[in-house]
C-alpha cells in the first residue's frame, strides 16, 4: 500500500570532502534565516536579469552580458561598472549606488538600466555614459510602486496615495486618509490573492487603486511596548460574522489630475478582486464576489467613466470560488484573456474574449497550473509551472495555444522558479530536487537545450547531515496518497529507539513536502534530528496544489479532516520500529499552531509535547475573508463553529503544550492564545506560552534563532 | 532528570482512613484561600459586635447578648432572630436578611442593629420589633460608605459622587467626572495610607470628598479579553518622573447642596493626605506633601470657606516622610489631638495641639507603634499595638496620657487583631501563635482578666504538617538581626539532602515572618514541604516593622541591600546539612517577582529556578508616588535606575525563571514583564511566561489554586 521513495544522501556525503568522522554539528545561528551565521553558509546564487530577451550577468562591481537573444554566449562582455554608474551621478546630492546586483533593464531597445539610490531612481545609458533620467525616491512610504512605462511612481503616505509624474511632479490622488480609511494599500487582508493597492494601466499614463473604508470595523487592541510607556497599535480586524470593511476602485488621470471611481453600487460586503487593464486601457476588469464568496463575476468597467459594463463570466461554487489570478490578455489578440479558475476541479487556464464565446480550457487533467509566467509570441504559446509529473514536481512548460499540446521545458527534476524574459524566449530557471541544493539554467521556451548557469553544493557540506527521505501513505479516506517527509536522528541506529516530532501546518495555501532540496526540509528538523529526534512531516488534505475537492474536504470544519489524516501519519510514523510512539511530540504555526494544539487536546494520549505558534483557537475570532470562506459565518454553521473551537477542548489537555505568540500578531490576535489561556485555567489544565514583543503573526530576525532553541528546549525537557 | 509522580499510589493515599500514623496529604484545594475545600476546613471563628461596651454574639440566625459592660456574663440573651428581622421588612419589595452575621450596633443607647437586604438598608429595633428607618441600597457602585451618624450614604456611580441623606433623597455632588476625572475616589494610587475617597464629618452633616484630575497622565493601554473582540481597559498610570494627577479636596454640605474646595493652591506636583475633621466640624485638615515627598505639613482648613489655616506641624526628611495616619483627637479635649510619625526613628504616637506648643511624645522606644486602635476615656489612655516585645511579636497596650505608662493588656503571646468597643472598655481580640492556630478572647483596658471566648484548632489536624521553626541571622551589615521562618519537608530525615526554596517579598510595608501560626507561614510552602521541599523566608532589611533606617538603607538603589540580606539567608540555609546547595530555588511576587528575577540574573550560580509573580522589572515603569519615594526620579537619579534595572541583568540569566502576570495588573503593568522578555530575546537568555487573563496585581479565586500548581510544578520540572 505504502511507496517509499527513498533518496539516499549517501552519494552526496561521499562526494564531499569532509569525512563523517569530523564534520561539525549545526547551530540554529547555522541554521536560521536569522542566524548570525546563516549567510557564510548559504552560496551565492546567480545573479542575473534579463534585457529583452538578452541575460545580464550581475556582480556588485558590474553587469556584463552573458547570452544574447539567440542564447548564444556573449563573451561575459561588460556593459558597465558601478564606478562608471556613480560617475555619472552628482553623488554629493543623491548619494552612491553600493552594487548593483538589483539592475534592471525595462526597455529591450535601449542600452538603459534602471537603478537607484537611497534618495534617487534612474535610468544610466551605458552607451552614451549618462544619466538620461531621474526622480527622487519619497522616503518613509507604506508602499511604492514604479512603473517603467511611464516612469511614474505610484506610492502611500500617512494613508494617502501620490502619483509622481515622469516630470517629478507628484500628484496627491487623496487627501482623507487615516488608518481607518487607506487609499492605494493591499485590501481584503490579502486574500484573492491580493497583495498590493495600485495598478497602473500598460501605457503607465492611468493608475487603479483601492480605496478601503474600514471605520465601521472593530479595532483589536494590540499594544506596542518600544516605548517607555506602552501604546495602542490598533488592527481593525473584522472577525468572522461581523462588520467588514468597504472597498471601491478609483482610476486616477495624473494628467487631468481626476479621479473616476468604478460604478460597482454599494460596496456592503463584497469583494472587489484581480484588477486587470484591456491592452486600450478603455477597460477595467475585476473579480467581483459576494460575502458568501460562492460567486465570482468577471466585470468589465469603463475606465473613463467607470459605468459598469458587462460581466463577461460568471462561476458559482456552493462550497467557494476563489480567484486568485488577474485576467491576462494574448499580447497577440486584443479581444483574448487567459482566466484561470479551479471550476474542473483543479487549478486550469481558459482562453476567454472579450467579444464573448465559450470559453476555451487550455490546460486540463489532475494536476494544478501552479504558475503562469507569459507567453512566448513566437511560438503563440504559454508558459507554465504545474505539478503534472507528480503532485509534488514543479516543471516549466509551454503549451501551445493551437494544439493545446504541453512541452516539458526544463529537465523535469525537483522543484523550479523561473523569470521569463520580456520577449519570452528564454527562462532564468533555478531549481532544486531532493539531492541538489539549487541549479541556475537558461531554458529556452522555443526547444533548445538548457544551459547551465551555475551549480551550487550544499550550504552544509562540512556539517553533519540526517537521513532525509520522502514517501506516501494514504489519507484518511482510504485512497487519496499524501505525501510525506522522514529525517532519521544523525548517527541512526535502528536497534535504538527514538522519540519523533511531527511538524504541521495542514491548512489552505501551503504544503510542506515538494521535491525541492531535502524535500523541503525546514532547517530546524536537521537540527532536532542532530538532538536524536524523528522528525516527521505528511500535507494533510486541506493543503495546497492537490485540487478543489483534496482541499475543500474541510468545509465548515476545519481541523477535523486535516488531523484524521495527521493521524494515519502518526499511525505510520509509530509502525516504524525505531520510532518510541510513548515520546511524540507536535509543532506548528498559525494553521499549524490551531493543528498543534487541537492534536494535543483531542488526542491527548497520543503526544506528549507540543509546540504551537500563533494558533488559531477559535475561527469566530478569525477575519472574515478566510474565515467565511472555510467555515461561513458563524450565525451560517454555529454547530461547526462550535465543535472545531479548541476552547472546547482546553479542558483534555493532558501534556505538555506552549503556546507562543507574537505580541502584536495582528493576524491571528492575542484573543486566540489569551481566551485559550483563560479556558486552560478555568478547566484546571496547565499549558505554558510565551511571547515576542514586537514580532507580528511570522517571527523574523534573530528571533528566529531564540524561538527554534525555546522550541527545542522544550522538547529535549519534557520529550526526551 | 524528572520524577515522575505516581497518581495512582497518592489517590490510594488519599483514599485510606486517617490513622495517627497516617495522616492525609495535602491538595492545593485544602490549601488556598480559593481552593474548593478551603473553607470546609477552616474553623468558624467567633462573631460578634460591640453594643456601645456590651458584646452581642452573632450567627446566621440571631443575636444574643453575651457580655454586658462591665463584662459581666449575659447568659446569652437573645436579642433577635433573623425571622424577628424579616418579620418586620417588606420582603417582598426589599428583599430578605439571609443573616446577621454583618450586624452592627451604631447606637450604644438604643435597641437598634443596622442591617441590610441585597436592596435596603436599615435599622431594626428589637425592643418594639419594628424597622424604625430604612434607605435603599445604591446598586453598581464603585463606592460606597454610610456614615451611622447621619444615616447618609456617600457614594460614587460613574466617577460622580453623590450624598443620600437619611430622608432617602440623593444629592448629586458632582456632574463631570469621568474615568479621568474623578470624584470620591482614592486618590494618590493608594499610598500615604489612602484607602478611599469620602470622608463624613464627625456628626456625618458634611461631607470631605477627593477630587482626582488626571486627564494629564500618561494612559497604560491594558486589555480586556472577556469580550468576543478585546476591548481597551485604559489604566492613567504616572510612571516616576512622568506628569502626574492633580488632586483636590471638596467639602459638600447636603443641606445647603453645596461644594466648597480647599484653598491649597496649585495641586501639581502635591499630595493632600490624611484628611481629618475637628470634633466641631469647623476644620479639615490635612497632610501635604511636595512631590519630592521630603516634607509634611499638617495644614489646617477653614471647612466653611474652604481657606487655608495655620501648618500646625511640619516634618522633613532628607529621604523620606511618609505620613500613614490621619490625625484623631481626644474625646475629653477638642483642642488636643495625637500625631503618628517616625521623626525619632520608630513609629510613635504624639500629643499635639491645635493651639500650638510642642509635640509630646506618648510612645518612645526602638520599637513600632503598628496600630492605633482607639481611647479609654475612663482611664485617659489610648490603646495601642505595638511590637515593643519583639519585633515578630504584636501586642495590645494601654497608653496612660498622663503617666506615659504602657500596661500590657493582652497574653503577652503571638500576634493579635483587635477592635476596640466603643467606650474603649473591651478588646475583641483574636491571637495566633506559632503553636495556636486562633483564640478569641474579651480583653479589658482597665485591667480585668481576659475572658476566653473561643479556641480554635488548627485545620489541619487530619494532615501531615510539616516541622516549621523560627530564628535569626545576621543582616549583612553584621549587626541587624533578620528573623527567618524554616520549613522542613514533611517526613523530614536528616541524612537526606533536599532541595531548597526561598520564598522572598522583601519591599517596604509588608513582613513575612512573625509569631503568628506557623510564624506565618503560607499555606504553599506546607505543600512544598509535602512534596520534599525546605521552604526557607527572612524578612530582609528594607521590610516592615523595624523602624525607618531599617527600611530606609535602600532609598535610592532598590534591591541591593535587600539582595545582599537574602544572601546571607541563603549562607545560614546552605549551612544546614540536609540542604542541597545545588538545588536552591526562589519565588515571590510583586517585589518579591523583582527579587526573584533580580536574584536569578544577580546570583545564577547560586539559584537554578525561580518563580517570579508580577515582578517590577525597572522602576521608571512604576508609578510615582511609591516609586518615586524610595527612588526619587529617574531624572534625579539615573545612575541608581540604570544600576536597579533588570533589563541590564536579562543577559544574565542562566536558571529556569517563569515570570507570572495577571494581564489586567493595573499596579505593576505589563511593560515590566514584556520589557523584560524583549531584553532576554535580544539576549539570547531563555526565562518563561504566563499570564492570567483578567487577573490583577494580586491573584484571586480559584486562579489560586492554578497559579500554585503551576509554581509547584515549576520547581519540580526543574529543581527536583
């Protein structure tokens, strides 16, 4: 029943030149993003950008051309220095560019580079060695966004949202903001896959917005304590069943200086989502969704007027649609625009027109378009990432928009990210599988062979490695394979029992096994497995990429699906002769931190310990965006509210569980830990918490290395 | 390594009758003040009420004269049952008297016991059997207080103040008041003995009320998390050296319904302490101090007019005044008044007069007077408490005013808690002793023998206790005796080798160790001992009771002497041969949480585990008026903050230290602690936390027994 693939890291160790006798064991300053030692290990990967559909190889001293458009080597010719670029600056008033290792080259037709300083954005002509353009860099922005086209800058200040102009000049598109009302700031908590406020239209000459009144929302009160006298940081967090939010669109005219607002009709609980231009820029489309987010609607706006046309595509889902993706038009053919929705049950492109029609499915099977990078002209294709080889292999392919036929781009190993370049002929492709750390190839979209760019060993060829391998078992369900990670404690010995750690996370939007380096193993598990722990890591149903159903399994009862297959995990991971099932340990963040403590109070005899970071406790202190969509409100499903609320179940806590968070979380809000605090107490069961004052929902920095020697330690006191 | 307890084998314990040999072990439900089986264990103590000099015996359900005035026998005479009393009440519109234990007797003269239903106050006179007055009962008020005299209530609803005269009418002194401006409340935060905000006139016609504005000072953003979204639950908190309130003293006459305010000048910057009313009610006076708090004036005001009269005393201290008592006058001579002070040294009560002349001293000695309790005008004497015996010993005496001539009135034994009838004739007196539980007893002050009323014995008769002793050390001065109290652990063998626990609080105002039961012992370390602990307390220098250079050696560096003191607790306690030296812990809470966190990062080869409750972390974050006495302010002082802060000890930590909040401590606000935790993670040192959720600066309810379960399992996760 159960296929192991076993990646042996054998081979690897035995390439190295340091014998297993005398390699190092790690710290978690190694180990952590964070740590002080973290970026000595790390190699130094290939810097490049692409100029059209030429590559330019970047250093902090130069920029040299590496392949030109035909993917031919161009000698490493050097186009230009930054002492050449800071000589053509008045560098007393603007100040120096450091490195230029973050160059880029809008204009395929022009020996220009854009760069900047810490006060100044500029184009250099490499050609004439001049400085051909230039504008100020506003300091003290909550976002900005520049547009090569126009060479405008869109940006927020204090709440309020600037346009500054080819010519310097800056326009203030609103003058009414306050926390309570943003104007050109990411909306909806960056759900829909939203993640910024400004859209500039192709010609860069207009700029969508987002305006988001938020006074009618609660506040939480977090609190910052940098201050000597600690000061109210309030969230207007909308949870779950109450009042939300209000979103408009504006497009603003820096030229007429006016601004339109689309004629959407009252924005009462409803989504405005995926803002795209037409190629005219005569049209704005949105995504628009109900609060029961169980319909999308395709809208296109005049941007002129902002009367609202017609919707040109409608699906409804009783459970939820959710898109996540703009509509992108055919740079060939005005009239088509590539949607991509889940309607078939999985992740899938459709060739759509403006004009009308049925729409066209492009790609199609059992597998997720988990990415689309462009299109390549020539070949009238498109350019994908999917896992179509395996739910957990991330390959680049082109499909052609005729045929329909998919071509394989890369070597169809492992894991990859890739840039297209502006023409679309080439892809700058970094990938890694379970045995290599990262590969740099040029991968052609057109049928040439790959070139590799650079190879880069392991950051950790001196330390002492854990057996890594990956595998299946099955859910829950009997027939659905998940997909799991093992790391076997360092210097293994299967006479010898070991205590195991389970890490979780097993919510939406995420998965933790892929065939990436080690297969995705979080550093810290090398670490426990130095300590002589198990580590083990199976996606849940309820995780990303496997499809609607895989992931909607847990509709109105999150938490429940996603631990009944944790469970067949713990079933395989106890049959595993040298695992002790009597010293089992959980840990997790955010979902993963709800997942740790709901494993710990429903199966209190199972684990001993855990850990649980920022958890969700209760869904009816969650934001409505998510939350809604998962669970609807909870005057919609009371029953589910209730039976997945781990206030419920503080009372069965038998083992060891801490909860940290940090204190101004304003994602998952102190309400969630403290309220679960407050049911620990009054039950008379003993968890234990912490806290990182100023770390928000995700720890950064060197507190990063704090919380992973806290997590172990408290594993290795009450674990071992 | 960790011992494991065997639950099974204590429940079969607990479960076996109780022989001699074997007695019951302790719950923390037994145990604290909280605890489930708390109060079935307690032994009822004896009620009773002075009737002018006679004693009315109380119980749930009647009343019975038990001594007369002359303390006499009184055979018990019923005076009054409970039916008596709802017999002649409108029940149903006012509900019913469940008991009489509350009952009081106002009026020496007359047959009239002052009761109250949940809705009605009044007075039943049990000779006609009739309710000859009655008033309702304020609902949802932040205070309250009935003055017998006038039958007046004053009390405070919404930070206003009112007065509801004997005629059922309220009279609204104030209409503006707010969270930031209040009116009838303590002031001061508490301290220069201030415990409340009205003060009636001796006759209760007029009224001298606090106003407090402090619409200046800094708001500490505490949350509250009961509701559904937290909400803000603002505390006004001046931190030392920070803007503080500004306080007024009104006097409000009923009558003529209006407010006069006394003629003090500009409040900044100032304390009005101690309010005092002349016998005729002509005069208020007060105690003022400038902030610096190195001064007192006894002022005099005019209460008609509100101007400010003569300074009829003034005190300096180049440290510190700290007045504590309001002035009282004799009985027999409205011109004569006694004064408390530590100008010699030692608390000591003064004669003083409000026609001028100088103080004379009525007490003298290197002892405490601890409580003034009242006059017998029979013998012109005042009664006092003092430890005039020894320090740890608190006894009643008679103060002849003309031969100065102390007379012991009580056994001369532990410790004793009095009130004075009021004739002054007898003492109720409940005493304990290191080896008495509690004994009530009817004390004369004009000689007669005491009369035993009751004795209780202990509660904990059926459980194994443990040995527990009491002694002294030497200070580390190598002079001042300190006065300890040792636990054993129950089943005590000396061969053996034990772990050891200190408890410390160590800050002004309060004691540990005295010769009440168990020289005071607190019910925890009972169970410490239980589970194989020596508990180990010594009152350190800078604690009560020991007069003002005692307390005074910290003045301007808190914690340092006190630390060295503890230290030398430590030296005795490593001296005894059952005690493990390498297993020593501390807990303590409030400033004994800052001299625990103070003594794991000042001593961390010394303590391995710590415990430290609502801990001061850095005095700039405390409050003004306390912090800024004992420290003067951070501006004044910076080298003595910078030195007393343990944010610069953080680095140091290298024991298990849990720090425990109440996360609605309004007293020592989370700053301390999350300070303190943001100084550890830069650190890289590792203390735990927990915080209760809707707990204040001190703990209550069944929290108790939670919180000490925590404690316990604190210390044998880790010092066992």
């Amino acid at each position: 029943m159960k296929k192991r693939i076993v990646w042996s890291l054998l081979l690897l160790l035995l390439m190295t030149p340091v014998t297993a006798q005398n390699k190092k064991s790690f710290t978690l300053d190694d180990l952590m993003w964070g740590g002080s030692n973290y970026w000595n290990l790390q190699p130094k990967s290939y810097s490049a950008a692409f100029w059209g559909d030429k590559l330019v190889k970047l250093s902090v001293d130069d920029a040299a051309l590496a392949f030109n458009e035909k993917g031919k080597d161009a000698g490493m010719k050097r186009l230009f220095t930054v002492e050449d670029v800071n000589a053509a600056l008045d560098t007393a008033r603007v100040g120096k560019v450091y490195n230029i290792l973050y160059a880029s080259f809008p204009y395929a037709d022009r020996t220009e580079v854009l760069l900047s300083t810490s006060k100044q954005r500029f184009l250099y002509d490499w050609a004439t060695r001049k400085v051909v353009w230039q504008q100020p860099v506003t300091a003290g922005t909550q976002h900005s966004e520049f547009c090569a086209a126009s060479k405008s800058e869109a940006y927020v200040k204090d709440w309020n949202l600037f346009v500054r102009t080819a010519d310097g000049k800056a326009h203030q598109v609103s003058k009414d903001g306050t926390r309570q009302l943003q104007y050109g700031m990411s909306v909806h908590r960056n759900e829909f896959g939203i993640e910024k406020g400004t859209f500039f239209s192709p010609s860069g000459k207009l700029l969508a917005f987002y305006r988001m009144d938020q006074s009618m929302v609660t506040d939480f009160p977090l609190i910052d304590i940098s201050p000597r006298v600690a000061q109210l940081a309030p969230e207007a967090y909308p949870m779950a069943g109450m009042t939300s939010h209000k979103v408009q669109v504006g497009i603003y005219n820096p030229e007429t200086e006016t601004t339109v607002y689309l004629q959407t009709g009252d924005p009462t609980d409803r989504y405005f989502t995926n803002i795209a231009w037409s190629p005219d820029e005569k049209t704005v489309y949105v995504i628009e969704l109900p609060r029961t987010q169980d319909k999308a609607e395709l809208v296109a706006y005049d941007a002129a007027t902002g009367r609202r046309g017609a919707v040109l595509y409608t699906e409804t889902n009783p459970k939820y649609v959710e898109p996540m993706h703009p509509i992108v038009f055919l740079p060939w053919d005005a009239d088509k625009f590539i949607y991509q929705t889940r309607r078939d049950g999985y992740n899938h492109l459709y060739l759509m027109s403006v004009s009308g029609g049925e729409p066209k499915q492009l790609t199609k099977g059992e597998f997720e378009v988990l990415q689309f990078l462009g299109f390549h002209a020539a070949s009238k294709s498109v350019i994908i990432k999917s896992n179509e080889a395996s739910p957990i292999r991330h390959n680049l392919y082109a499909v052609n928009l005729k045929t329909l036929k998919r071509t394989l781009l890369d070597n169809g190993r492992g894991t990859h990210r890739a840039t297209l370049s502006a023409g679309g002929a080439w892809l700058l492709d970094r990938w890694s599988a379970p045995d290599t750390f990262r590969q740099t190839e040029l991968v052609s979209t057109g049928g040439a062979k790959p070139v590799v760019l650079q190879t880069d060993g392991t950051p950790w060829k001196d330390y002492e490695v854990p057996e890594i391998s990956g595998g299946t078992l099955k859910a829950a369900d009997g027939k659905t394979d998940l997909y799991y990670r093992l790391v076997k404690p360092v210097g293994f010995d299967p006479a010898k029992k070991y205590p195991a750690v389970v890490y979780v996370y097993g919510g939406p939007h995420a998965h933790n096994v892929d065939e990436s380096w080690n297969y995705l193993m979080r550093p810290w598990e090398a670490y426990m497995a130095q300590k002589g722990y198990v580590v083990f890591v199976v996606d849940n149903r309820g995780s990303e990429n496997r499809g609607f159903e895989f992931e909607s399994v847990t509709f109105r009862h999150l938490g429940e699906v996603e631990m009944e297959d944790q469970m067949k995990g713990v079933e395989f991971l106890t049959s595993l002769p040298y695992v002790d099932k009597d010293r089992l340990g959980v840990h997790g963040w955010s979902f993963g931190g709800f997942m740790t403590t709901n494993l710990m109070c429903s199966h209190p005899d199972v684990f001993k310990v855990g850990v649980a970071g920022g958890p969700v406790i209760d869904w009816k202190y969650y934001e409505v965006m998510y939350g809604e969509r998962y669970m609807d409100t909870p005057q919609e499903n009371p029953e589910g509210y209730e039976r997945c609320s781990l206030l419920n179940k503080a009372k069965n806590l038998k083992g060891r569980l801490q909860i940290i968070v940090g204190l101004n979380d304003g994602t998952c809000v102190l309400q969630h830990s403290l309220a679960f605090l407050r049911a620990c107490e009054d039950a008379g069961t003993q968890p234990d918490y912490f806290v990182y004052p100023g770390q928000e929902h995700n720890m950064m920095g060197s507190d990063m290395v704090h919380l992973h020697e806290r997590i172990t330690r408290y594993f290795e006191d009450y674990l071992k």
